[in-house]
C-alpha cells in the first residue's frame, strides 16, 4: 500500500490531471467514486469521509472507531485491546500502532491530525488529493515530542518559589 500510494503520488503531473477531468465530467466522477466507495471499504472498511488518513494509520482507518478518533484511543480500550463501544472489535489505534511497528513506522503515530472538513464526505479521498485539498491534513512526524516554548510553566501557587 505504501509503494501504490507512491506510485500515485499527487506531484506526478499526471494525477492531478486525472483529478481536474473526473471534475470536469461528473457521470465518470461518479463511477470512479464508486470503485473508490467499494474497494476502500472492502480493503479498510473506509467510511468515505473524504480527507484519507491511511498513509500516516498504517493502512487502519480510523473512521471505523465508533467515535471517529483521529488522533489515538479514547483510553477505554479494554486490557485485550477490544474496543470500549464494541469489545468484540479490536481497538483501531492498537491495530494502527502494531501494523506502523510491523514496517517501522512509528514515527507516524506522533503526528497530529487536523480536524476534518465534514462538506467532504462521500467524496473522493484520492481526487481531493490529487487536487491538493487535503494539504495540511497532519502534521509533521515529530510534532508531538516537540518542548512548547511559547509560554512558561503552569505552576500551582504552592510551587512558586
Ligand atoms: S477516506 Fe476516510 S473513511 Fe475512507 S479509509 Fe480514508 S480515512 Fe478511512
């Protein structure tokens, strides 16, 4: 998957080209949403929302968490990883992290994803990205270990010196 999603890279010219004709003619835009709709939710049980997550998920949807969680676990995972809605379904995030340590992804897992813009659902995640409207959807590897400079300290006034 991550060698197709490279191959299908949106700064290879010939895919946002793809993306603007699909635009320019809905009956084909439709059709291809379609196979789009049938074979993500085969492979991922994709929801369609739109703004693809999967390539910083290891290939876990996190659409298929019962809450939409896009940015870890709630923290109601059961101590089996079952989920805390459903605990006969494992917890996405688990499967996320296991699949993202399989291929020495991790790193991934320190991103932060930005909310989604709603208006997309039921959209073409791959014409969305292929036209640059997902750009900013996450943010850099190592966001989430960087020190906050821009303020000092919260201390309780019983640690002030
Ligand atoms: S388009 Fe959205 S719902 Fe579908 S697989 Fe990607 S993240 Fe999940």
């Amino acid at each position: 998957m991550y060698a197709l999603h490279h191959a299908l890279d949106r700064h290879i010219p010939i895919w946002p080209a793809l993306g603007k004709a699909l635009r320019n003619t809905p009956g084909v835009y439709k059709v291809f949403t379609a196979i789009e709709r049938r074979t993500k939710r085969e492979l991922f049980g994709c929801r369609m929302c739109g703004q693809c997550a999967l390539p910083v998920t290891a290939y876990a949807c996190p659409m298929t968490c019962p809450k939409q969680l896009r940015n870890g676990p709630c923290g109601g995972v059961n101590p089996d990883g079952g989920c805390e809605v459903y605990p006969d379904q494992r917890c996405v995030w688990l499967m996320a992290y296991e699949r993202a340590e399989a291929d020495g992804k991790t790193s991934d897992m320190r991103r932060l994803q930005r909310p989604i813009d709603q208006r997309k659902w039921g959209q073409s995640s791959w014409v969305n990205y292929w036209m640059g409207e997902d750009e900013g959807l996450w943010t850099a590897e190592d966001v989430v270990m960087q020190p906050r400079l821009d303020h000092e300290p919260l201390l309780l006034d019983a640690q002030k010196p």
